[in-house]
C-alpha cells in the first residue's frame, strides 16, 4: 500500500472485506470516504438479505472506523447496463455471469465516476485480488486462492485500475476476520453474500420466471427418448445436475442426469447420466469479445493457463485468434461443461491476462452424438 497519503472514496457494502479494508486505509493515514452503493430496488423486502441491512452495517463500520459514508443510487445504471444484458442472455438460452459485468459497469465505471466528482486520488474495494506496476498494471491473484476474486474483475482496463486499491488482497479471509474481530468491527462474523450480484440471496427460477415467460419443453437423452419435461431453458444450464426431476432409467443406471446440451430449436434440454460422461467435456472452446488487460493479448503461442468456471482449477491451453474477432481456446486435457454465455479467464502464473466470452465448445463425443453435441456447440 502506498506511503503518500490520499483522498480514497470506498466501496463500503457492508460486508466484512469493505470494512477491514477501510479500517487499513484509515490506519495507513489516509483520508478515506465510503461508499455505499444501492443497486436494486425490485422486491427489496425483508424476506431476503437486503440492502437496508446492508447500509446499516456500513455506517455501524463508518462509525468505528471514523469515516464519512454516502449513499449512492445506481438503480437505473445497474438495470440498464448489467440486468437487460443479463435477461437478453437468458431469454438465448446462454448462461451469463452478471458479476463480471458488474464490476466492469458498476463498481469500476459508475462508482469510479461518482468517485472522481468527489475528488478522490484513489478507489478502492474489498476484492480479493491484487496489483502491480503504476504506467502498466498487472491484475494478480490475491494470497487466499480460496477467495481469490481476479475472475470477476478480469474485463477491467488499465483506466479502471490505475486509481484501484485492493487492502485485502494481501490477507487470508481468516486474517480479515480476524483483524474484524479484534478491532471492533460490527460486521466481524457477517457471513458472505451470495447469490447475483447487488441481487442477493433470492430462489433462482422464481426470480427468474418474473421477468421471463415460462417455454416447457421435453428433457430428452442424446438418442431422442423424453425423460421428463423442463419448464424453461433459460432455467437451466450446461453441467447441472439439481432440479431436473428424472431420475435412473427403467432397468438401468442410477446415476445422476447431467444437462449436456441446449436444443434451442426445439426447445428440448439434452441429459445425460454420469459425471465423467464424455458429451459433459471439452478439449476446445471457441470464444468472443475477448479483452486483454494489457490492452494487447501476449506473444502469440505463449503457453498459458485458463478456467470456464471460477471454481476451477487453471488448466494448461493455447489461445489462438481466428477470424472476425473470434478466439479458440484448445485445452491439454478436456474441461468439464464449458457453457455459453459463461467466461474463459487466462492466466500467466499470477497474472490474471484477460479472458472471453464463450460462444461454444467442442465435446468429446461430438460424433458419437451429433445432435446433442451440436446444441451444446452452438446454444
């Protein structure tokens, strides 16, 4: 963290990792402001976590700490720039991540604007993440791997980082809440949100069937047979197992049903039995919208790693582009459900260096099941 003391407006959510990062930026000596940001407004009851709670923590944390708190609304900023994406991606049967956007458009757009009107040299978050350089700045995996935040904050630019502060990043979540605890902040045993980002901790297809039509259709193996029936595509994805009401066959496995495949065009969700069934995997992804935090991707052929998913492990791949603006991404060993609409995340050993929308994936068993893996390639 710098020496020279600095004007930083906060991203104060209410949470344990905002506040712990406010108590070391005024510990540092710096003048620091906090931020409170109201994003959703839609069904803000008292049945799910809310963020009038949220905003009473954070101005219990302010007091503590001995800062000033605003609150800021981004109610129509969030509704225009992440939640119709969001619902545009469900409504094409792909899988979107709306954190990612998120942070792109919210936290380091709309927050770093409100920020610099109030004159800040400096914004910072309770992100687990960390950077290095001043001119070029490199986006690094934070010291906990286990909370490690680099994928959601891997289509940020230069501009949104160069005035970014991540205090945590350099701490284990036990540390933070250990520093929580020991210095009096209230939110000390919070547990973590989940859920959508800003959205919070509401049932998925419920939410979900409010602002999108319920299209039933049959769930069907890669053979054509109907198992069940789905009520809606868009509440489903590549990869699940919860949720799909079919169990074992008639006379044969027990195991567990998979989505493998999205048939938009007929409107029929793809199953298959087994975790490890080949038609679940990919050894190459093509991809999308790919942006480089550098600005420019590495030396072509480099060697590096990526992951689909933010919970799995990196695995070693080659990204090469093709034409138009599309990428591929060819994995040494194959990856299990990349999903449309989700995002490929490229490493350099600590180095977060970008990543990609996925647009479609090639699985294993493409020929032994060309309509299934067709839909899977192209949902």
């Amino acid at each position: 963290m710098t020496n020279a003391k600095l004007r930083i407006v906060l991203g104060l959510s209410g949470g344990v990792d905002s506040s712990v990062a406010a108590w070391l930026l005024k510990r540092a000596g710096h003048e620091v402001v906090g931020v409170f940001m109201k994003n959703w407004e839609d069904d803000d009851s008292d049945e799910y976590c809310t963020s009038r709670q949220d905003l009473v923590d954070a101005a219990a944390v302010a007091d503590v700490v001995g800062i000033e708190l605003e609150a800021v609304n981004f109610v129509r900023e969030y509704r225009e720039r992440v939640f119709a994406h969001f619902l545009a991606e469900y409504r094409a049967g792909r899988t979107p991540n709306p954190d990612v956007l998120c942070n792109n458009e919210i936290k380091f757009k709309a927050f770093l604007a409100h920020a610099r009107t109030l004159g800040a040299d400096a914004i910072a978050t309770g992100h687990y993440a960390r950077l290095r350089g001043d001119d070029r700045v490199e986006l690094l995996r934070a010291i906990d791997a286990t909370k490690d935040q680099t994928y959601f904050l891997h289509r940020l630019t230069q501009e949104q980082l160069r005035p970014a502060m991540f205090p945590v990043g350099e701490l284990t979540k036990r540390e933070v809440r250990a520093l929580a605890r020991e210095h009096g902040l209230p939110t000390f045993a919070k547990k973590d949100s989940t859920g959508i980002c800003f959205i919070g901790e509401r049932p998925f297809r419920d939410f979900l069937a409010r602002y999108l039509p319920r299209e039933p259709g049959p769930i069907e193996t890669p053979d054509g047979r109907v198992l069940g029936h789905h009520r809606g595509l868009a509440y489903h994805t590549l990869g699940q197992r919860q949720g799909l009401g079919v169990g074992g066959t008639r006379g044969g496995s027990d195991a567990p049903w998979f989505v493998a495949a999205k048939n938009t065009a007929r409107n029929a969700l793809v199953v298959v039995q087994g975790h490890d069934d080949a038609r679940l995997h990919a050894r190459t992804v093509e991809l999308a919208e790919m942006h480089w935090i550098a600005g420019k991707p590495p030396q072509r052929g480099r060697r590096l790693t990526a992951k689909t998913r933010y919970r799995m492990k990196d695995a070693g791949c080659r990204i090469e582009p093709l034409e138009a603006g599309r990428w591929r991404a060819s994995f040494d060993t194959p990856q299990w459900a990349p999903t449309p609409g989700q995002y490929l995340v490229i490493y350099d050993g600590d180095a977060c260096l970008g990543g990609a929308v996925i647009t479609a994936s090639v699985s294993d068993e493409m020929t032994a099941a060309p309509d299934a893996a067709t839909a899977l390639a192209t949902s």
